[in-house]
C-alpha cells in the first residue's frame, strides 16, 4: 500500500513536472509569436518624422463609425483641429465621425481625445504625446500646434487608405496598432521655399505643397515672390506692379540660360500674381496647418523686373523690359541713393506686412553688383553724406535702413548671407545659402541663422544620373545627401549653436516650370530633410528611413504626388579588418534593391550573382554592379577597381621623415 502511495506520488509529481514543462513550453511559444507579432507592427510603424520616443504595445484600437472625437471644453482651436481630422478621416470611410466638446460626452469609450492643455516644458510648443490603447486614442500637448502634429503621426498609423478624397468601396481595417510616443522637434525653423518668380504657379498648387509640408511637420513656408523675371503680388498702391512686372515676353520654347530677350514692342505674355484676397486665403489655409508663410521681396539686386514700369528707381533711369530668362550679371540695381527708392520699398512693404502675420519679411539682398552704384552720383553722394567706405558699406547702410523700418512694423529682417557684407544689421536673421561658412560667422557674431546649403539643401540641383533626369540647373545633391546634413556645424559652442533655428530646403525654379516638376524636385528630398530638423540625431538612421519612405510612396500616389524615386546608382564600398581581409559592400538610395555584380571585369545582367551581403575578395578586382527591376537594368552599371595588398589592415610606422 506504501508503495503504491509511494508510486502516485511519483507519478503526480512527473505530471507536475510535464505541466511545468508544458507550461513553460506554452509561454515560450505564445512570447515567440507575440514577439514576432510585436515585430510585424513594429515594422508598421513608418513615422516621418522619427519620432524621439516610441514604444509598441499589444492590441489595436479599431476606427468605426462608433468613434467619436472629443475636444477639450471650451477650446476653439481643438474644434478646428477636431474637425480636421474627422474630416480625413469621414472622406476615405463614410464613418461620419463627430466632433463634440468633452465635456458632452456620456463615455470616454471609442473615442479620440485632442487636448493642448498639457503641462509639460520639455514638449514645448510643438511637442505632443500620442496614447493609443484599446479603447481610446489621446493625443495631448502644450499648444495646438502640439497637436497638429500628433495628428500627423497618427494619420501615418492608418491604412494608407486613409488619405483617399472618395469613398473606397473596398473592406478595410481601420486598425491603429496601440503605442505611446512622446516626441517634440529638434529646431523651431523647418523650412521650405519656393520661387515663384522664375515660373509662376497657380494657388491651388501653393496649398498642395503646404499640404505636402505639413504632413512631414515642416512649419515655414518661404515665398519667393519678387525677382527679375516677375512680380508676383498684388501691392494696392502701386498697380503696375502686376500690370507689367508680372509678365514677360514668352520664350518658354528656348533653354533657360540661353534666352532672347525681349524687344520694344513685343506683347508679354507669360506670368501671373496672387491677388491680396488669395494672398489672404493662402495664408490662413498655411495658419490651419501650422505653417508660417515669410515673404521675400528681393532688394537691392535682383530687382530688375519693376525697372519695367519705375525705371526712375534704378540708377541709369532707363526703362528695361522684363527679362524672358537669364541675364548674367545683372547690373542693374535700385539706386541707394535715391529717396524715391525707400520710399517705395517703405510703402510696398507696409502692405507686405498688413498681409502676412509672420514675424519675419526676408528682402533677399544677395547678389547685388555694385557696377551701376560705382558710376551713380546720387549712390557716391550717399556713401560721402553718410561717411560709408566703399559700396560694400552702402549695401550694409541699404539693409540697415529696411530692416529699421521692418522693425517700426514688429517685424524682423531676414536676408541671404550676403547682408553680412559691409557689416549686419543689429537684429537681421542670416540664410545661409553659400555654404555654413556665413553662417557660423552670423552665428559667432550673436545672430540668429537658417541653414539652406546649395551642398545639401538646392532641390532645384540633379538627384540621379543626370542621364535619366530632367533638365535640372546643376549640382548633385541626392536623398542620401540631404539626409547627412547636419544644420549646426560642430565649431560652435554651445552658446552659439542656439543662434541655429534650423534648415530650409530650397526650390529655385529657372527648370521648373510646372507643379509635376516642382514636386519631383522637392519630393522625397523634402521629406529626408523633415527628419533631419525634427528627429534627434541619434535616432536618425538613414536604412531605418529609407525602409519607412518606402511604405510612403504609396501615400504619395494616393495623393497625386509626382516624386522621384531616388538614385539607382549603386555605391560599391571596401573595408578591411585588422587580418587584412578586404570585404565589398553594394548599396543604393533604393530599399531592398536588386543588385546583380560581377568581379571579373564582365558587365553584369540578370543571371550574375544576386548580391545579399557583403563579399570578400583576396586579389586585385575590378567590381561592376547594376540595379535591375523587372529583369532589366537601370541606369548605369557601377564600376571600380579594389587593390588588395599586403599593408592593408596594417599599422603604418614612419622610419624616416623626408
């Protein structure tokens, strides 16, 4: 009988054992799976902007037409905002979401929460919070811009689908994986510009491209209205501005640079203005999303246009017409030392400022030949009366003058980096376009600085093989580029680096001249350079971006977005270890590129090996690679010669100096 005792307890215990076993054996399944499931939504998660902190949870909260959106009592900014994204939201399912003050609400359950009245310093005025949970999504900050761009992240959360303007007839789950994320920019200026000057284009595609800023959380908009080749908004007082500066003698049929100009009596046709009332409209739709709009109104240089209808105001007097294309260089200024001038900046401006609430009016002052100043006797009368050096200093005299008259408005000056010839204005903010030498010297000198490189920020340059590109100005500046750029140069202390607001990129249109075009230059290249202003540097992660661009091409399309692509051409690379083993690495702007490589010299094709990882090589090598889609090569093949030697991986010793 004990021994039988004996023999269940062994046995009970075994089972025990099994069950334990078993146990463990469920969890470990159940936490493989989980995990692999964590790491499915994970990979869901395409953000851009990368957020700064992110973490993932089980379960999903489900959009139906049971949700609802609550604001928070009393806010009329949370109401529009609310009204924003039901609006989105209601367009692509026909849920007909509400929007309705918290404080009605019956029950917090299947809702989304917008509230800015959080309290929290580090998040800022742009910062937010965003909690999904099962039951509710809440996104929280300190301001409604806050928020905004928490509304951002979480339209980037759903189903592509979601961007659609028509109902789609097709099943979706509206499923957004629950999460938290605490994220706030990493610079208060993340810009865009646009010359509309050069090419003019309609309103409808100034909201598409603010739309498009938006949606990557950029905040300034910078509007080039005036330059040589036409003025582009309506000043009251002055009508022949848009009269006769606005047009020009067609000539859109000959290259750029090698334009006729026009001649007496031709008829202009070609160009355009934004009346104030769409200037207005414009304004306030940039305003609803969070977008500043600064206005540039170029003086002294490249100003040429409105001698067509004031040539009084130039030097010579002369009445010139308004130049089809490029005219290199452009002598022709306004006259520093005539009053007529500032008298008609003063009035043109006080309009500029009556239309734009922005803080900021950017008057260019970059480029300006100081030829007809060196001959003009009202411009040497000036530089003797005001005790000047020499012309530089009576650019410097010229933009001191305007940004005392900005400041007279509650408006503060910003130029291009030239306006630190001759000596800066007290409280002018410098765009750094030369390179970030001008702007370190702004910065060192207590001056607030925008970062817009041609290196890194000229969207107007080539981004591929020029080859299998459009016509473009010059230059090269590919998305990889862009995403390297790094807006606060390590020289700088620390007191310094805080004149740094941030980075613009720049789109300069003289081969522009369609919308379609204009997208392609700046998408995606717009879209690395969000990162770059708005994640902190150590989580940016260039394969981490291109992965998550690449889940947004399809947003793109969904919004009629003509982008490109990136470069095909395949960077082939060489390291070796301390052994002296030399490996090769293929890469290309392109996520999960197919690349096909040879290391015998032979052009590769479809059938040469499928390049997977990186390989070694032991002996002097000539590497060609291509990227093939569909079975076919595009673009160019890549070539290069690796040398392999016995010094490689070796520390050098000197014996001997010469």
């Amino acid at each position: 009988m004990l021994r039988q005792k004996i023999k269940y307890k062994q046995m009970k215990n075994s089972i025990k054992t099994i069950n334990i076993i078993s146990i463990a054996i469920i969890v470990a399944i159940v936490s493989f799976f989980s995990s692999c499931n964590n790491s499915r939504k994970i990979h869901q998660i395409s953000i851009i902007p990368r957020p700064e902190r992110i973490s993932i949870w089980d379960g999903n909260f489900e959009l139906s037409s049971k949700t609802r959106i609550l604001t928070e009592s009393g806010s009329v900014e949370m109401q529009k905002l609310g009204k924003y994204l039901a609006k989105i939201i209601n367009n692509a399912t026909a849920f007909n979401i509400r929007v309705s003050d918290i404080s009605e609400a019956k029950s917090i359950d299947n809702v989304i929460i917008l509230s800015s009245n959080f309290s929290d310093e580090k998040l800022g005025d742009e910062g937010y919070k965003l909690q999904v949970d099962p039951t509710k999504i809440t996104i929280q900050s300190n301001e409604p811009a806050g928020v905004f761009y928490g509304i951002q992240s979480l339209l980037q959360l759903v189903p592509n689908k979601i961007l659609c303007k028509k109902i789609d007839g097709q099943e979706i789950d509206w499923e957004i994986p629950c999460l938290y994320i605490y994220d706030k920019p990493q610079y208060s200026y993340r810009g865009m510009h646009l010359d509309v000057s050069r090419h003019f284009f309609p309103k409808e595609f100034i909201k598409k491209f603010i739309d498009l800023m938006a949606m990557y959380k950029m905040n300034v908009f910078h509007w080039h209205l005036t330059d040589d080749n036409g003025w582009r908004i309506e000043i009251k007082k002055y009508p022949e501005l848009t009269d006769i500066c606005a047009w020009r003698v067609d000539r859109e049929d000959q290259p750029w640079k090698n334009r006729e100009q026009a001649k007496p009596g031709e008829k202009a046709t070609y160009g355009g203005f934004y009346t104030q009332e769409e200037i207005k409209e414009i304004v306030e739709y940039a305003r609803e999303r969070n977008i500043e709009i600064i206005p540039e109104i170029e003086m002294p240089g490249h100003s040429s246009e409105i001698f067509a209808a004031f040539p009084e105001l130039s030097c010579r007097g002369k009445k010139l017409e308004v130049q089809t294309g490029s005219l290199w260089p452009n002598i022709d200024v306004f006259c520093a030392g005539n009053e007529k001038t500032f008298e008609f900046l003063e009035n043109v401006l006080s309009e500029v400022a009556e239309l734009f609430p922005s803080d900021y009016i950017h008057i260019g002052g970059d480029e300006t030949d100081k030829t007809r100043w060196k001959s003009c006797k009202k411009c040497q009368k000036r530089i003797k009366d005001e005790g000047l050096k020499d012309e530089e200093e009576l650019q410097s005299y010229f933009i001191k003058r305007i940004e005392k008259f900005l400041d007279s408005k509650d408006k503060k000056l910003i130029g291009w980096d030239e306006i630190l010839e001759g000596g800066l204005a007290p409280e002018a903010t410098v765009m750094s376009w030369h390179g970030v030498d001008g702007g370190i010297e702004a910065a060192q000198q207590g001056h607030d600085v925008i970062m817009t490189p041609t290196s890194h920020c000229y969207f107007d340059y080539y981004q591929a093989d020029p080859d299998f590109q459009p016509l473009a100005i010059g230059g090269f500046t590919t998305l990889k580029k862009v995403y390297s750029f790094n807006p606060t140069p390590p020289v700088l202390n620390d007191e310094e680096k805080k004149h740094i607001l941030g980075a613009q990129g720049n789109i300069w249109t003289e081969y522009i001249s369609t919308p379609e075009h204009a997208e392609y230059m700046s998408v995606p290249r717009m879209i690395a350079l969000s990162e770059v202003v708005w994640t902190p540097k150590k989580r940016q992660n260039w394969n981490s971006f291109i992965k998550r661009l690449n889940d947004h091409y399809q947003r793109l399309e969904i919004l009629d977005v003509n982008y490109c692509e990136g470069s095909y051409k395949i960077d082939i690379t060489s390291k070796t270890d301390t052994a002296g083993k030399v490996s090769v690495c293929l890469e290309s702007e392109i996520y999960n590129p197919e690349i096909h490589y040879t290391i015998d010299g032979s052009d590769p094709d479809i059938n040469s090996p499928l390049y997977s990882k990186d390989f070694e090589i032991d002996k002097e090598t000539i590497i060609k690679a291509g990227f093939f889609k569909d079975g076919n090569l595009i673009e160019k093949i890549s070539e290069k010669s690796i040398s392999v030697h016995k010094g490689l991986g070796k520390n050098l010793k000197v014996l001997r100096k010469l």
